[in-house]
C-alpha cells in the first residue's frame, strides 16, 4: 500500500491523467485508495501549468489531475451511485459540474441495458439447455 501511496502521490504532482488510464495505469484498486487520490487532489495547489509542445507552441499538455477528472474515473470504475457516495462522503459535491452529472447518466442508462441484455442472454440459454433435455 505505501508504495501505491507514493505512486498517487507522484502523479498528482505530475497532473497527468494519463498516468491512470490503460493497461499500465496506475487505477486505485480500493475505496481506501480512491479516498487517499480524492484527499490528494483536493488538497493540491491548483496553479495550472503550461507544457510547450514540440512544434513550439504552448498548450495545457495531458488531462490534469482534478476532482472532475478524477470523479469521473471513479464513476467509471465503480458506478455512478457508489462514486456519488464516496465523493459526499468526502466532500466533494460541490466542485462537480454538469458534465460529471451527464456522464452518470449515461452511465446508468449503460448499467441498464447492460443488466437486460445479460438477462435476456441468461434466458435464452436457459430455454436452449432446457430443450435440450426433452
């Protein structure tokens, strides 16, 4: 655990998004670990920083590191009504914006049909198996 403390710790001082996403990114795996990156976001200064591009130009580099973006990973990870409540748990309901409430819904709506489609495949292997009995 401490070393994927440090591990957060590091890419919060990075602000790079990128860092939790694929196959080699470092996800929290526990509801302690989302709470420890939830802390640390929030606590981190939130002076944004510009990244010259190899062209030359400036840009605001990789997705930063924020409640937002972070919220919206957990929401992603483990739904969006178990990330609503970890986020008031920690008080963080207040830096969301429209666009984290959007995507829970179209998360939900995904759960959703997701549960009835696994339904409907379930019952329909059912009556295949139980015909084959007959």
């Amino acid at each position: 655990m401490e070393r994927r403390r440090e591990a957060f710790t590091n890419i919060v001082c990075l602000n790079d998004m990128s860092l939790m996403e694929g196959d080699n990114g470092w996800i929290p795996e526990t509801l302690e670990e989302w709470k420890l990156l939830l802390h640390l976001v929030q606590n981190k200064s939130t002076k944004p920083f510009l990244h010259k591009s190899p062209n030359g130009n400036f840009s605001d580099g990789p997705s930063p590191v924020n409640v937002e973006n972070v919220a919206l990973l957990l929401a992603k990870a483990v739904g969006p009504d178990r990330a609503w409540s970890l986020l008031q748990e920690c008080g963080l309901t207040l830096e969301l914006s429209e666009r984290f409430t959007r995507t829970c819904d179209i998360l939900r709506i995904a759960e959703k049909r997701q549960r009835a489609l696994i339904q409907s495949m379930l019952e329909k292997c059912d009556r295949f198996l139980w015909s084959q009995q007959t």
